[in-house]
C-alpha cells in the first residue's frame, strides 16, 4: 500500500516534462533534485542574459536537454519505483 501511493507515475513526468520540463519539475518530481535546480538555474539565468544574448546558448543547452530526457523519463521512473520496493521491503 505504501508503494502504491509513493511511486512515481512515467504520465505525470512527462505532462510536468511537457509543461514545465524548460525548469526541471520533471526532474524534482521523479526526486532528481540535483539536476532539477540545475535546468531551473540554467534557465532563469538564460531568461536574464538573453538581452545580451549570451542567454541564447543556456536555451541551446536546455533544449537538448529537454529533448533528451522525454528518452530518459521511463528509465528514471523504473529506477526510482525499484528503489522504493527495495527500501519498503526492507532488503
């Protein structure tokens, strides 16, 4: 019951993906925390630098990104469901 109600859905990772994947939600959603904030900071400072167009190349930066990751998602989500098995069967 605890597994059920903890593990992480590949559907709402790749709606967060999709909507919101420019900051990384989809990363904090599946508990990839780290690279998270690093796709969100890379992102507000792009936002911020675009006016002197440095802030074109933090854009190139996440977009492949972006589009590496809608690969990337079932993998991470398996990882992170199997991780919670194993925690909660107590292995």
């Amino acid at each position: 019951m605890q597994y059920d109600a903890a593990k992480k859905s590949t559907g709402i990772a790749y709606l967060l993906w999709f909507f919101l994947g420019w900051f990384g939600a989809h990363r904090f959603y599946l508990g990839q925390t780290g690279t998270g904030a690093a796709m969100a900071m890379i992102s507000v400072v792009s936002w911020i630098t675009v006016f002197i167009a440095i802030g074109f190349v933090g854009f190139i930066v996440i977009g492949v990104w972006w589009l590496v990751d809608a690969l990337l998602i079932p993998g991470i989500a398996t990882r992170v469901n199997q991780e919670l098995a194993t925690r909660l069967s107590g292995i």
